[in-house]
C-alpha cells in the first residue's frame, strides 16, 4: 500500500508505488522499479484527480482517495492516454460517477477506444486553456510526441507546480516523495529519456520552449519523485536534447567463438590509449537501457557482430533495430566483425539503420581469428575515429 502524502496544502499525491516491476512495456528493463504518480487537488470549489495508476495498482489509489474522505470528484484531468496512467480511469469513474475527464480531442479519442470510456463522460480543452477549482487554476498546454501524440501538461497557477506526467520522470520505486538521492535521479531521469523520449529530441525542443516562461517551483511528474527544485531536471534535459555530443564510443558486441571478442577489446584498449571513452556491451548480457543511456550522447558506435547464416547474429539485428528507432544524436558509425567463408554482414546491418544520420567509417570485418594485419586495420579505425571527432571539435 503507497502511503498518500502532502505536497502543499489540499494538494496531495495519491498514487502508487510499484517496488516489484521489473519490465516496462514488456521491454523496457526497470532495475529500480517504478511509480505511477496521481494527484489530488482540493479547491474551494472543485476537486480534481490529476491522471490516475497502472490498472494493477488501481485499488491503492481507491484507498488513498478513501483516506482523504474524498466523496466527489469533478475533474480527472488525463495528460496521456496510456494505461500505467489512464488504466484506472474506468473504476475511479465508476466510483465517482460525476467526474468527467478533462483531456484534448485527441485524448479522447484515444481513451474512448484504449478504455471504452463512453463520449458523455469527457471535457475537452484547448491548449492553453483553463479550468478554475475555485482558488486553484489548472492550465492545459498541449504537449504533442511526450511520447504519444495525445499528450498534455498541466500547470497549476497559483502554486506553480507542473504536472508534467511523463515527461522529466524517472522509473524509480522510492519511499521519497521529492528527489534526495540526485545522481540516483539523474541516472535513472537519464535512461527514462533515452527510452522514451529520445526518439522525440527535435519536438520536445519545442515543447521546453514552450513551457521556458511558466514561472515552475515544482514538477510533479507520473513516474519518480517530485522535484522541488526543477531547474535540475530541465537544465539536464537541455543537454540531452542539444545537438552536442561526447567524445565516446560505444560498441555493442556479439561473439559466439571469441574472435570477434579479441577485436572489440584490441579496438577498446586502442580507443583508451587515444584518451577516448568507450563503453563495449556484450549484448549477451547487457541491460538494454544502460546501452540506451549510452546512446544518449555518445560520439560514435561501433557495432560489433560475427557472419551467422550470411548476415549479422540477430541479438546484434535487435541492438541495431532498437538503435534505429531510438534516434540517438550519434554521428559516426562503423562496424567490425569476423566471419567464416563470406556473407552480407556489413550490408545487411547498414540497411537497418536507415534514421541514423551518421557517416560511416570504413568498417573493419576479417575472416577467422584476429592477426597482424587485422590488429593494424583497427589501429587505422581507432585512428579515424579520433580523426572525426578532432575534426568536428568533439575532442
Ligand atoms: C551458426 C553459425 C552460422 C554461421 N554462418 C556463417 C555464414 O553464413 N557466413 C560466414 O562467413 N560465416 C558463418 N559462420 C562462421 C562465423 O562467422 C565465424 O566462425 C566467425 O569467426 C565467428 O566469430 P566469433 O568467434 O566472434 O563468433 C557461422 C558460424 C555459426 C556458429
Ligand atoms: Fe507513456
Ligand atoms: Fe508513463
């Protein structure tokens, strides 16, 4: 059971606390857990829920609302139509049959079809529109692809508090209620972003412009603790979202009998004596999101796979397809591998990357165990690389 608990007077959060879950959209790995963030504001004329809880987690929120002696509910404002925050919609409507749902038109639509929420029960906003709760004023600012294409922020006036919904959050299951721990914060903020909101870089630009003049004491997202002290989280969001990128190299590696091994590691040590970062991944046993997080502002990938049957090894086709559809502001690519008799490996691999805007560097692919020669031709890569990045003041 989440303990439900004050953030200013008659504004509380009534969410829930997931300690257990360890995968997200039956993908996303969560080491750490994760909440799902609800919000309760009492004005002297209305009540409003600010989203709700993963359906799982929906009887916690029925609590916390029981606690409160809350009876009435007239507003569940819904910033995004997914189910770890629309899911308990349902119920709490079926508990409180006046509520109505204050979301956009696209919102609607989207929760009349995900949820089967009947038309009657909803209000729709415009952006930058507002709903009084008597001494309180919520403010909706339509934030489109925060990571759906429905999705809105809601801003409360008078005590200058975000409700920023997915958007700034963390996957983290923490007794916390406003951030303690920050590196702890800023790593997991960090794989939330590259997870979620990456693929999304350019338009979430726009939408920090348009929240850059709202005067925010504190962000309440829907997932993690709150931050009282938003210029963290925002200041750290600029950076992810600039076109500024580290000189680091990542390189995602498969090798069943070792060989392709000896390369990334002659490859790894050539990097460090070139006073270059660089972060390999045995994908055999790498928490995809630390590979996300990497991705977030590394320099350059190398991706590193074996020939199986003419083509990549398909762990190394999943590292590369994710890698496409993240987006990452990476800006130099090359790829290094062993093969047996021949294949198609380095065609097939560039063919899947097609939304990486990078140049590729001459790959490095050698048959069989590494010698001289090839070593010589990873000294040349390592050499290329360093070359890129002086060229574009990377380092
Ligand atoms: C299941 C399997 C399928 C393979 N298919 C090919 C292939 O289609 N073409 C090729 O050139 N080599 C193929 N090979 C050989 C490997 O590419 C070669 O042994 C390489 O050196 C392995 O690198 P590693 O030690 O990094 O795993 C295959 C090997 C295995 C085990
Ligand atoms: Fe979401
Ligand atoms: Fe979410």
């Amino acid at each position: 059971m989440s303990k439900l608990r004050q953030i200013k007077p008659d504004i509380f959060s009534v969410g829930a606390v997931d300690w257990d879950r360890r995968l997200f959209d039956e993908l996303i790995p969560l080491p750490d857990g994760t909440s799902y963030n609800s919000y309760l504001i009492k004005g002297s004329e209305k009540i409003a829920l600010i989203d709700t809880v993963d359906p799982t987690k929906q009887h916690e929120l029925v609590e916390n609302l029981k606690e409160l002696k809350i009876d009435k509910i007239d507003y569940i404002v819904t910033n995004h139509a997914e189910q770890d925050h629309s899911g308990a919609l349902p119920e709490i409507l079926n508990i409180y049959k006046n509520a109505r749902v204050v979301t956009n038109k696209k919102c609607k639509d989207m929760l009349m079809n995900l949820l089967l929420i009947p038309e009657n029960k909803f209000i729709t906003v415009n952006d930058r529109e507002t709903i009084s709760l008597g001494d309180k004023t919520l403010e909706f600012i339509y934030a489109p692809w925060v990571h759906w294409p429905e999705t809105i922020l809601t801003y409360l006036i008078e005590d200058k508090i975000l409700f920023s919904c997915d958007l700034f959050g963390s996957h983290l299951a923490t007794s916390d209620l406003f951030i303690t721990d920050k590196a702890k914060i800023y790593e997991a903020a960090k794989r939330y972003y590259a997870e979620i909101m990456m693929p999304f870089r350019t338009i979430i630009k726009k939408n920090l412009e348009k929240i850059k003049d709202l005067e925010i004491e504190i962000i309440a997202t829907s997932h993690g603790p709150i931050y009282d002290k938003p210029e963290f989280i925002i200041n750290a969001y600029k950076e992810w979202i600039s076109d500024d990128v580290k000189n680091e190299v990542i390189i995602p590696y498969i090798s069943m009998h070792g060989s392709t091994k000896k390369m990334v590691d002659y490859l790894v040590n050539a990097l460090m004596e070139r006073d270059i970062t660089v972060k390999p991944f045995n994908l055999t046993v790498t928490d995809i999101g630390e590979l996300a997080i990497s991705l977030v502002d590394a320099a350059t990938i190398v991706i590193a796979s074996p020939t199986i049957l003419v083509g990549p090894h398909p762990t190394v086709v999943y590292a590369a397809y994710l890698t496409n559809v993240l987006r990452p502001k990476i800006k130099f690519l090359s790829i290094i591998g062993s093969y047996g008799w021949g294949g198609k490996m380095v065609k097939q691999l560039s063919d899947m990357i097609p939304n990486l805007k990078v140049e590729l560097i001459d790959p490095v692919i050698i048959k069989g165990f590494p010698k001289e020669d090839d070593f010589k031709a990873l000294d040349r890569l390592a050499d290329d690389i360093l070359r890129k990045h002086k060229e574009n003041n990377i380092v």
